[in-house]
C-alpha cells in the first residue's frame, strides 16, 4: 500500500510517499519500490550513507546492500552504529558529520536510516543539518518506527538534561516499510510499538481500535497481514495529522495522547528500564482517568482503553515514584507553563478534547487516584 503524506512547504517539495510491503528491502527488486524511489527526488546515482545499528546491520546489512544495488545505488558506505537510546547523542551526531565531510558529500549526495527510532531520529537530523539539508530516506525496522517516529519529519537527539532536547522538523523524501524485517524484532519492542498503535485508535479511530481490541493476539504473535493492516491504518492516521500540523501547531499534539504523564515516567526512569511506548501506555490509563474525573467520558471508555493495554501485555500502573515527583518531571516537559500543562484527554474511544489542567488539581488526582493504589 503507497500512502502520500501531502505538505504545503512549497510547489516543488510538496511531500512524500509512504511504502508499506513485504520483502521491499529483503525480497528483491519491485516496480512499486522502484516507482516511490524514482519519485522521491533521490539521486541514486548520488552517494548514499546508511546509517544503521550494530543489530539491524548484523540481520540485514546484506540485505540492504543488495536492495540499494537493485535499484542503481551502487556507491555507498554503510555506517554502523552502537544500539540503544545513548545513541542519541551529539556525540554520535558529530562523528555522522565528520563522515559526510570526510567523504565529501554533496547536496545531492543522500542519508539512509536504516533502523528503529533512535537512528531514524539521529539520522534524519544529520540530514536536516549537513549542508543546511541534504536528502534522506526512512527505511524503518520496528513497529514503533514504522508506525510513528519514521513519519512526520521529527529528528533530532538527546541532551543530557532531557530527551530530544534538540532538533528539528525534517521530511524525508520517502518511508520505506518492510513488514518482513519485523520477523526478527524481540516481543517486548513489537508490544513497546503496539502502545503508538493503540493511541492511535484510542483518539482517533473507533472502528480502529475496536479492531485492536479483537486483533491484538494475531499482531502480537507477529501475523504479517494482522500487522501490516496496523501500520497502514496507523500511517494513514499519522499522515492526515501531519498534513494538517507539520509542525504541532496544534492538533498534531493529539499524537501526545498518553505523552504527560508517560514523559515523567521515562523521566523519572532516566530513560532505563522503562521503554517508551511502555511509558505512555501508562500515561495513557492515567488520561484517560484524569478524563473520566473531569465528566469527559465514561467508566467504560476508561476500562476499554485499559484493557486493551493489560491484554497487550503493556503496563499500566503509575510506578512508585511520588505524586510530586510526577509533578516535578511534569514540569520539565518543554509544553507547560508553571501553573498548568495541556492535556491531551478522551471523551470517547476515537474523540480526543485538549484541556489546560492546573498542576494542582493533577497532584491532588494522583494522590487520591485508585491508580496511585495500585503502584507498584
Ligand atoms: N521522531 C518521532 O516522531 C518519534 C516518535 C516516537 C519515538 N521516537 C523515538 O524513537 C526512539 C525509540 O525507537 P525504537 O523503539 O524503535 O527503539 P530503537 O531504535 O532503540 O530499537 C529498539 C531495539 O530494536 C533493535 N532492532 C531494530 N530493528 C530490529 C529488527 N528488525 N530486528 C531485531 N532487532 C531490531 C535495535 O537494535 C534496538 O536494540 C526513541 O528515541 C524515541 O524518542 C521518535
């Protein structure tokens, strides 16, 4: 399935091509994937860097040369670097540059990211900022990049004092989506990526969760049909948010469903033990309470939405930190004033309503909530 995600930057760089398939990277050459890629405005003549982890390139770095040699790409570097989150780093950013300067890459030379979320992000925002921008593509490995993080032109990396503290908006010109490449993604990081797709459908889509809510077993156990409908409809809803709000203006923020409270948890996790879908599942019960509290949506809303997250083997207690804690890490969060936060609430399965929440009324919440009985 091709998916366009349409902006209005300008005439000539109005958006790009979403591919999601079986075998793109893995399965030879296609006339689809040479189509996206014609399109796309890559010179494949160009120079290419892959950038990829020591994981990804351990099961695919073969597979990913041979794809680029199907497709007239034959002069490229792969560039490996280590897994995990402390990849996101103004380190690795540098030694990224050092490469492109050393191998005199040009404009029309391009950027691969190959990988989950941390090199999508990493990648893209070397591409953003080598020569003011040179082009890059997303070629995703895990459902959380499929679904979320390789859509939308948000890159960028950590800072010491916070989680992607610096970076900027930039597109790739096409998202690659091998379904196939899933096979080999451990359990805990396929649930971790199901938490965006439940977001999705918690906010934005009725009919989309209510088919999580039946389905989940068959995505869960890898099922490639099961997951490809799941990142197709997840990208579809991504790309019209996106279409509307490049640069969360406003109703992109309504992908920050489950976001508030699930930053303070990573936070106050300093980004260990606690992955970041498994963050925002928490933060997802949590608003979805908070919303009931205030007369937003019913009992069964909330329990549906909980339910669903337990099923999928997500977390869903608030962990034993203070409710000030929660609060202090709250309040880090670049999108707060000091008195107040901006909620991203349910109404109802698939209607979402933003509210500005005094800090206050939210730590007089966690203190009472029944979720706080249950911490662990
Ligand atoms: N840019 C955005 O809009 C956006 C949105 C959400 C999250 N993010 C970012 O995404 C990052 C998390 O991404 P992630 O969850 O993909 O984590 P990740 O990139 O760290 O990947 C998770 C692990 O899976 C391994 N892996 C990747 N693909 C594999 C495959 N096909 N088979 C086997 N192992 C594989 C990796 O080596 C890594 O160890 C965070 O830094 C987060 O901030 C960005």
């Amino acid at each position: 399935m091709k998916i366009r995600v349409d902006l209005n930057l300008n005439a000539k760089d109005n958006g790009y091509d979403i591919l999601i398939d079986s075998g793109i990277v893995s399965g030879g050459y296609n006339k689809e994937t040479a189509a996206v890629l014609s399109s796309s405005g890559l010179n494949l003549k160009g120079r290419a860097l892959v950038i990829t982890c020591k994981t990804v390139n351990g099961l695919y770095g073969n597979a990913v040369s041979s794809f680029l040699k199907n497709y007239g790409a034959d002069d490229f570097a792969v560039m490996v670097l280590p897994d995990g989150e402390a990849t996101k780093s103004l380190g690795y950013l540098s030694d990224i540059h050092d490469r492109l300067v050393e191998n005199r890459f040009e404009r029309s030379d391009f950027i691969i990211a190959f990988g989950g979320g941390v090199i999508g992000d990493i990648a893209g925002f070397a591409a953003a900022t080598y020569l003011r921008g040179i082009n890059f593509i997303q070629v995703p490995t895990t459902l959380l990049a499929d679904v979320d993080s390789s859509v939308g032109g948000k890159t960028g990396i950590d800072h010491p004092k916070g989680k992607n503290l610096i970076g900027a908006f930039y597109q790739p010109k096409a998202v690659l989506i091998d379904v196939d490449l899933l096979k080999t993604l451990d359990k805990r990081e396929l649930i971790n990526g199901f938490a965006e797709v439940i977001k999705y459908g918690a906010v934005l889509d009725a009919g989309f969760f209510a088919y999580l809510e039946k389905g989940y077993e068959k995505v869960l156990s890898y099922d490639k049909d099961a997951l490809t409908h799941i990142i197709e409809r997840s990208c579809s809803i991504k790309a019209e948010v996106v279409k509307e709000d490049e640069k969360e203006a406003g109703l992109r923020s309504v992908l920050n469903f489950g976001h508030s409270l699930g930053h303070a948890v990573e936070t106050l996790y300093n980004y260990e033990s606690v992955k970041h879908g498994e963050a925002i599942a928490i933060g997802m019960v949590f608003a979805a309470a908070l919303s009931k509290k205030i007369g937003l949506c019913s009992e069964e809303t909330v329990k549906r939405i909980g339910n669903l997250i337990k099923n999928s083997g997500l977390p869903s207690d608030i962990p034993g930190f203070t409710p000030e804690q929660y609060i202090n890490a709250m309040k880090l969060d670049k999108k707060v004033s000091e008195k107040q936060i901006k909620f991203v609430l349910v109404k109802d399965i698939g209607k979402y309503e933003f509210r500005k929440l005094d800090f206050d009324f939210i730590l007089s919440f966690l203190k009472e909530s029944s979720l706080n009985e249950n911490r662990k």
